[in-house]
C-alpha cells in the first residue's frame, strides 16, 4: 500500500506536471490548434517514445518542484495568508527535530503529516504547469489565431493556479498544524531527540 501512495504520488505530482510542461512546449514548437491536431500527433507515439516521455516528464516535475514550493511561500502566503507562527526559537525545537520527534513518538501522526506533504507538493507542481500553460495560451493568442480559445483556456488556467496556490497553502498549514498539536499534546518539547543542523 506504501508503494502504491508512492507511485500515485510520484505520478500525479511530478509526471503530470511535467507531462503538462511538455505539452505546453509543444504548443509553441508545433502548432497545435485543434484537440483533433492532438489526438493525431501522440495516436503515433510507441511504447518507447511513451517511456521516453514519461521518463522527461518526471524528470521536469522534479526540476519544477522547487519553483512551485518558492511560489507557493511567497505569492500563496501573500495572497491567502500564513498563519503559522516561526516557533523553532521559542520551544528550541527546529522543523527537522519536530520531524524526528513525531517520526519516533507518533508515526500514526507522523503519516498524516507525509500525506498533508504529499498533496501540498502535487498541488504546488501543478501549479506552475497551470502557470506555464497559461503564458503559452496567451502568447499564442498573440499570434492572431482563434483567439477566443486560447484567452479561454489561459484564463482557465490561471483559475486552476489560483486554486491549486489556495490548495497548497492549506496542505502546508495542516501539516504544520498536525506537527505543532501532536508534539503539543504529547508534551514531546524536551524529548531525548538530538536536533541536528545540516
């Protein structure tokens, strides 16, 4: 069961959306104005053209993960707020004690804490291919050719960035929560874990 939350996770949070970056380049490179140009284009796609790009698609979506998680604490923050509290100096704990803490003392806690991640990191990649999209649609929109369209779908996905931002923000702050009322009610603040600094 582990290994399948892995693989859907790796699937949907780094495969998607690099697939989707993929197919934004290909928009500009190939012009594509149609579903039906599409539908064309990957019905001549083999299996090892498939593993191929599936294999660049993940391989952007990890490369875009940390661009997503920027956007995310800068733009997401400042739009829908942040109120998480930096007490790492008050209780002398840092994020990556917390961690530890909740990795040995509660591990039930501790899996709801990687699934809150989890969603936070698909949401934030998805994001910025959502972003990406929506620059390609409109630069396309430029191009004179059924206009319409392309201003339709740029400002769909702009919708879908603002609510994956939303989607994003809110993961990390039940995460947080989740990490701050566990060690909280369990009285884990002076628990024999070392804090090591990277």
């Amino acid at each position: 069961m582990k290994e399948l939350v892995q693989y859907a996770f790796d699937f949907f949070g780094y495969v998607i959306p690099g697939l989707f970056v993929i197919f934004s380049i290909c928009i500009i490179a190939i012009p594509l104005d149609s579903f039906e140009q599409v539908i064309e284009l990957t019905s001549n796609f083999e299996i090892g053209m498939t593993t191929v790009l599936i294999v660049v698609a993940y391989v952007i979506g990890f490369c875009i993960y940390p661009i997503g998680r920027m956007l995310y604490k800068t733009l997401g923050f400042k739009l829908f707020g942040n109120r998480i509290v930096n007490n790492s100096k008050k209780s002398g704990l840092s994020v990556p004690a917390k961690y530890a803490l909740l990795r040995h003392y509660s591990p039930i806690n501790f899996k709801y804490v990687e699934s809150w991640n989890i969603y936070c990191a698909m949401s934030h990649n998805l994001m910025v291919a959502c972003l990406v999209y929506s620059l390609v649609a409109i630069i396309r929109a430029f191009e004179g050719i059924n206009v319409v369209f392309w201003i339709g779908t740029a400002v769909f996905s702009l919708l879908l960035f603002l609510i994956l931002t939303h989607r994003a923000v809110t993961y990390f702050h039940w995460a947080a929560d989740d990490i701050n009322a566990t060690i909280s009610s369990l009285n884990l603040e002076g628990s024999p874990v070392k804090d090591t600094k990277m």
